[in-house]
C-alpha cells in the first residue's frame, strides 16, 4: 500500500520527512499526509518520489517494497522523454550546417562524420542519423570527383 510504502522506504533510508519535502519543494505536511494515507501524491510527485527514493514507481504503489533499492541515477527515467529530448532548433541548425557542409571540400566529410559520432548519444529521430550518412556519402562522392 502506497503510505506504509513511502513510509518504510523513506526510513530504510534514513531519510527525514522534512529532507524528503525540501527535495521535492513540498511541505512536510503534505509528505506526512500522504505517509498516513489522508491524502495522495499527484503523477508529477509520484514520479518525483520514485526518482528521489531510487525505485520504481511500481514499489511505491504496489503491496511488497523491493529489498534492495537501487540509487536515484539507476532508476529508469518514468516520464518517457524520448521524444523531447533534444532541441528541435539545435537539429534544424545541425541539419543546415550538414547540407551546406556537403558541397564544400572536404568539410562536409568532417562535419558529417563529427555529427555522427558527438550526437549519437542524443535522443534525435533515425531519419537525422540517415540524413548524417547520406550527407557523409554524397561529401565523399562531391570530393572524390574533383
């Protein structure tokens, strides 16, 4: 149940009601009335509670709590940010700079590649990393044949 579970866990943790509510900028109140079952925490606290405890949402709700929590940077991000996780004006300006960059000598090889390999870790749609290889391929042929 939901405030035994925020309850155990913040104590197995060694935690203070009013650290938990300074984390999450929320009173100490509220955390009490959740912990006590007068109140419960919206999505958006939810998640901020998984985050900050270390464990999934499913072990703040569900009946059993994990025995081992795991630390806040291991728990997998709930807010499913895959989408929005880049800037849409940041790959308009790499997507610019790679086609300009493919017809001049040599740089359009170097900025193809350089894109590819710093920004393959960034949650871009696949349609941009083909975009980088297309441009890689047409800057080698542009400079191959001059």
């Amino acid at each position: 149940m939901l405030k035994n579970n925020l309850k155990e866990i913040r104590r197995s943790k060694n935690i203070s009601q009013e650290e938990v509510a300074q984390a999450l900028h929320i009173s100490r109140q509220s955390l009490s009335e959740w912990e006590n079952q007068r109140g419960n925490p919206d999505p958006e606290n939810l998640v901020a509670l998984s985050k900050f405890y270390g464990v999934p949402i499913n072990a703040l709700i569900d009946e059993t709590i994990p025995t081992e929590c795991t630390a806040p940077d291991d728990v997998p991000d709930q807010n499913n940010t895959d989408k929005t996780s880049y800037d849409p004006n940041l790959m308009i300006l790499y997507v610019t700079v790679l086609i300009v960059s493919t017809f001049i000598s040599f740089i359009g090889i170097g900025v193809s590649t350089v894109l590819l390999i710093k920004l393959r870790k960034k949650k871009f749609p696949k349609i941009f990393y083909v975009l980088c290889i297309v441009c890689l391929v047409a800057s080698f042929l542009v400079n191959v044949q001059v």
